[in-house]
C-alpha cells in the first residue's frame, strides 16, 4: 500500500474536523512548500543530484532547519536508491513518510499532556511577550472545559498593561474562574492564591500565565523559579506542565527563545502559535529535531477552537493534502 494511503487510512481514525484544522491552518505553508515541490517534480524527468539540491533549498525555506534538511535529504537519497524510484513524482510520497518519521523518530514525541489522575494539575506557560501565552491558555481552558473539567486560571501577567484584563475577557468568553491581583503585584503571590483558589474549588486544571519580558536570562530565571517554587511548595510535583509558547512567524527567533528558556527552566512542552500566519510551517520540525521537545499544541488560528493537539501525520497530511487528493481520483 502506498504511503498516502496509509496515511490518509490513519488519520481518518480521528474525525475530519481535526482535519479540516490542520488543512485550513496549513494553507499557507502548503501553497508555498507543496507548490515548490510540485512544481519541481514536474520540472525533472529523473531524480539525480540536482533535484535534491533543489529540494534542499525548498526545504531550507520552509524553514525546516539546517541540519533537519542535512538529514531528511541523506535519508531520501538512501529511500529513493532502495527502492529504485526513478520518477520524481513517485518521490513525494517518500518525502511525506520520511517527515512523519523524522517527527517520530527519537521518542519523546508525544503530545498528550501530563494529567493527574487525581487531584489538580497545574499547567504553567512561559514564553516571550506577543507570542500568544494567552491565547493559548483561553483556548485551552476551552478544551478542558469542553471535557467536562473544572478549570481555573492564574493572571500571572502582572507586568503587561492590559494583561490581566485579557485574561479576564478569556475567562468569561469560556466561563471560568480568573484569579487576579492587581497590576504590578508580585506574581508569586498570584499563583499562591491561584493554587488555593484552586484546591478550594476543587478545581481539576489551573493554567498560570505569566510574563514574557526577557531583559537577561538571569532575571527571566529568577522570576520563573520564585513562581514555580510557589506551586511545588503548595503541590508537590507542579508544575505538572511547562508549556513554552513560540510565535511560528519568527521563523528562527523562536529557535533563540526556545533555546533560551530551555536553559531557564525545565520545559515539557511546546505551543506553536500562529502556524496558520506562516508559509514556513516546516518550523515545527526544526524545532523537534534540534531542540528535542515535543510540539504539544499548535495554534491555528485566533478563534476558541483553533488550538490543536500535535500530530505529525495530520501535520504532513495538512502540507500534502492537495496532492493526496488529487491522487486519490
Ligand atoms: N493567527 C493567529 N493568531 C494568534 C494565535 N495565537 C495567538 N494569536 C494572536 O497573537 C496576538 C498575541 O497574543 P497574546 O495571547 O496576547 O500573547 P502573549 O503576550 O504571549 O500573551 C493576539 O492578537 C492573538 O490573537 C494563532 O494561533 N493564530
Ligand atoms: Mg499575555
């Protein structure tokens, strides 16, 4: 059985409108990558040498990283000799099975979430201003609450003008609780009447925002490691999540921050944001590769429901698609 075959057999086992999702929110990446690499395989007749540096350059602009692309072309030019694949377009289905694998490969490429089975859990997001922190925890706090989970939320962004209001304005668009204080006050005190509001309220998720300001890493570490000394204290074991949110519009600055924060502190996971604003949506492999933390979320969109579970194959079957379809007829 052909690759896209088995791809499109093992996404179809979660719904279309996970689907949709990823194929709405890679729309701009797939009309840039896909397109290029259409256009090149109707531009060979054979695969050779020069096809793949090509391919390599396509890759490279999708953002797909260095020495990601170094690998992914070694392991193509191997697949193609293997299977004596002499016509291009055979080759992008290797292309696609080689992405869901380099995505896979290595472990620690899951996406679930570190949920207690009993008792609270508290999710932490960090991440540099703008990136979409608080988006990301709205939308999230959706998701849970949509799985009949008591959710709370801690205003930990006291620094940001405005911050503490915009997480309000979340809290009532889901319909749950926000724990404030006011502007300027510390944030470990924040997220210690966060994580008894919590305990109090039985609640089964606390989400803790926090600020994105990056003067120093010093600083950043120091802030970090007061907040989350604050929760571990209250609940041994939390932050059961540190979720990192990255902006996938900026491209190789997110690499620097995530390279940044994983020096900081000790992060589970990432949320890539904005996936839907970027053509070169081959960041989330640069990032799984050459930072080895998986991707748990990417935002595709602004509204509620635009927060998805990662999953490589709706991932590659959402830059293919169009070619898969056209296939399929
Ligand atoms: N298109 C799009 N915009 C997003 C996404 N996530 C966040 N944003 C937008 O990014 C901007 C900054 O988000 P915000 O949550 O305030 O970032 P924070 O400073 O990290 O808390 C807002 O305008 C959000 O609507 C996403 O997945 N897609
Ligand atoms: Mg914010």
């Amino acid at each position: 059985m052909s690759f896209f075959k088995k791809l499109k057999e093992r996404i179809t086992l979660q719904t279309d409108t996970v689907t949709e999702k990823f194929k709405d929110g890679l729309s701009k990446t797939r009309d840039n990558f896909s397109g290029k690499v259409n256009d090149l395989v109707a531009r060979y007749r054979k695969v050779d040498e020069d096809f793949f540096e090509e391919l390599e350059e396509i890759l490279i602009q999708a953002d797909v990283g260095f020495d990601t692309v170094m690998t992914l072309i070694e392991e193509l030019k191997m697949e193609v000799k293997r299977k004596n694949i002499q016509d291009p377009a055979e080759v992008h289905a290797v292309i696609s099975e080689k992405l869901v694998d380099i995505y896979e490969k290595g472990g620690n490429a899951s996406s679930a979430l570190n949920i207690q089975a009993d008792g609270l859990t508290v999710i932490l997001f960090v991440g540099v201003n703008g990136v979409g922190k608080t988006t990301t925890i709205g939308k999230l706090a959706h998701k849970f609450k949509g799985e009949g989970k008591k959710v709370v939320l801690a205003a930990g962004d006291t620094f940001r003008a405005g911050a503490i209001e915009q997480l309000e304005v979340w809290g009532e668009r889901v319909g749950v609780d926000v724990i404030k204080q006011g502007a300027g006050s510390d944030p470990a005190a924040v997220m210690f009447d966060a994580v008894q509001a919590a305990k109090a309220r039985q609640a089964d998720i606390l989400i803790c925002d926090t600020a994105g300001r990056l003067q120093n890493k010093v600083n950043l570490m120091k802030e970090l490691e007061k907040v989350k000394r604050v929760i571990e204290r209250e609940i041994p074991g939390a932050p059961h999540e540190v979720l990192l949110a990255l902006d996938a519009t900026t491209g190789q600055n997110a690499m620097v921050q995530a390279k940044t924060f994983k020096e900081a502190t000790n992060v589970s996971g990432i949320v890539l944001t904005k996936l839907d604003g970027t053509a070169k949506g081959g960041i989330v492999l640069a990032i799984r590769n050459e930072l080895d933390i998986p991707v748990k979320f990417v935002g595709l969109g602004e509204k509620m429901d635009d927060l998805q579970e990662f999953n490589a194959e709706q991932y590659v079957y959402g830059l293919f698609s169009d070619t898969i379809e056209a296939e399929e007829k």
